[in-house]
C-alpha cells in the first residue's frame, strides 16, 4: 500500500489536458480584481504562468527560485520545518503595493507557494496563488488552499512538457526528412 506522500497513480496530461485546465482557470481569474503582475515559480510555474499571463493580458512577470535544503542530518518531520532559501526573487520595490498572481503547476506540501506568497506579503503585496492542481491529501497546510486551482487530484501529474522529448521510437526515415546521420 502506498503512502499519500508516494501515490500510486500517475495522470500523464495532453496539450489538449492543459487546455481545459486553462479554460476552467480563466473564468476564476477574470471574476478577481485585475492583477498588476505575476510571480511564476521555477520550473513548474514557468509554462502555466506563460499560458495565463498572456490569456489574461499581464505584462509585468517576475519568477521565483525556492530551495528546501535537504539536510541528510535531519528526519522528516525536522526536515519539512526548514526555512527556504530564494534563488530569485523579484525585489521588493518592483512588488510592493502590487495585486500578484502566484502561479505553480501543482500544490502538493503547499509549502513553495506559500512560502512564495508570504515574501510577497512581507514586501508590502497582496498575494493570490493560482495552481493547475491541488492535491489536498498532500498539504501541509490543514486550512489553507490555492485562491484558484484548475483540478483537485490525488495522483501524481505529469505534464505534456515533462515528457521525454528524445527521438526514442521515431522513425527518422520519414519522406521529406533529412537522412540519417549514422
């Protein structure tokens, strides 16, 4: 039997997936006061972020790198009280007095985004977090939530721009292709 922290169940998304996450998002989004910028968090974020920044219309976009560290010396529990450390991080003065969407593709401990979200807080912003998936079973946080979320899952996603890209299994010998090399 799986732990929640290791589900079993993998959901592998199309493009067309990605599409309807969008089209359940944007409504959410356009009913909330306009947003002045957005904070797209590293790596996972970067393609969401891009999708709904240009869908909705916002040109001011900063990302954000967060590091747990990953002490060997402590257990687990110990380990998931570590504070981060940010990479990147747009500067306080390009944030503060700003309505910021916080995006990331999934929200599964909660604790980059919200750590995310508190930074911009600190700065004087007013952060709204925005997810593809929210996997509730996972969260540390018992009352806190995305402010938008596409999907609920409890299974571990994996994205169309995750997937090996390699030619493994592609034939080369396609007509009007350039010939194989070897």
């Amino acid at each position: 039997m799986g732990s929640s922290r290791n589900p079993l169940r993998q959901e592998w998304l199309t493009w067309n997936d990605i599409d309807k996450l969008v089209d359940v998002l944007l409504p959410q989004l356009r009913v909330a006061e306009a947003f002045d910028a957005m904070i797209m968090i590293t790596r996972g974020g970067i393609i969401p972020g891009g999708l709904l920044c240009e869908a909705l219309g916002i040109t001011h976009v900063f990302t954000a790198a967060v590091d747990f560290p990953r002490d060997l010396d402590h257990d687990n529990k110990t380990r998931l009280l570590v504070w981060p450390s940010f990479l990147q991080f747009p500067a306080d003065s390009l944030i503060a007095d700003r309505r910021l969407l916080i995006v990331d593709d999934v929200w599964g401990s909660g604790r980059t985004i919200t750590s995310v979200k508190s930074r911009c807080q600190s700065a004087g912003a007013k952060g709204f977090t925005c997810v593809f998936h929210f996997n509730p079973y996972r969260s540390l946080f018992s009352r806190a939530e995305p402010d938008f979320y596409g999907a609920v899952t409890d299974a571990y996603i994996v994205y169309p721009w995750e997937i090996d890209r390699g030619l493994h299994g592609i034939s080369t010998n396609v007509p009007g292709s350039l010939p194989d090399s070897n």
